[in-house]
C-alpha cells in the first residue's frame, strides 16, 4: 500500500509541474519557489503546536486548491501559481513521507512517525 501511495503523490507532483507549465511563468520561478513552502516550519521555533499549525497551512492540498480556483476566480495568476505551488511541494513531500503534522513533534504525521519503518 505505501509504494501505492506513493505512486499517487508522484501522479500529483507531476501534475502540479504539468498546472505550472500552463500558467506561463518561467521555469527557474518555479526551481526557486518550490521550497519555499517550507516556511511554514518556522513556527516549531516557538513550540510544536505553532510548528504543526503553521506546517499544516503551507502543506494542505485542500489551502493549496481553494487557493489555485480562488486565484482563477479573480483572475489573479498569482494566486493561482502560489496554489500550484503549494500543491505540488506537497505530493514532492508526501512521496519523501513528510505528511501533516501533528502538535506532539516534527516526527508525528498523519503518514506516521517519520524515520520509523511503517510498513
């Protein structure tokens, strides 16, 4: 099942590349943005709640598809590429097995406990 799912998350990843590729911004925008999802760790500076919230945000594909029609609605690329964005950094970090946090540590995810065999 996990290589299963893993196969799914890299189907979405290239996805989010291909949604990328027709929103007409350059490519090397997209080399430096991808990561910039990552930001969101910066609220396990304060404590493991603020850290899985603000994690949580910046990784859940549901924020990064409202964002993406949100964006589409207004005719407002910009908002559509930070949804893309979000999106694919997302599946890039689910494939690694980075999953959504939960407030108990860094290490808790709803892919279950990173670093630890799962099956």
């Amino acid at each position: 099942m996990k290589n299963l799912l893993k196969l799914e998350e890299f189907a979405m990843f290239v996805l989010g590349i291909f949604m990328y590729g027709l929103l007409g911004y350059p490519w090397w925008l997209f080399f430096v943005l991808i990561l910039t999802p990552d930001l969101g760790m910066l609220g396990y500076l304060i404590n493991e709640k603020a850290g899985a919230i603000g994690y949580n945000i910046f990784h859940h594909k549901g924020v990064a598809i409202l964002l993406y029609f949100f964006g589409m609605y207004l005719s407002f690329p910009v908002i559509e590429m930070i949804g893309v964005i979000l999106f694919t950094h997302s599946s890039m970090d689910r494939i690694f097995g980075y999953g959504l946090k939960y407030d108990k540590g860094f290490k808790y995810t709803h892919l279950g406990e990173i670093g630890k065999k799962n099956g």
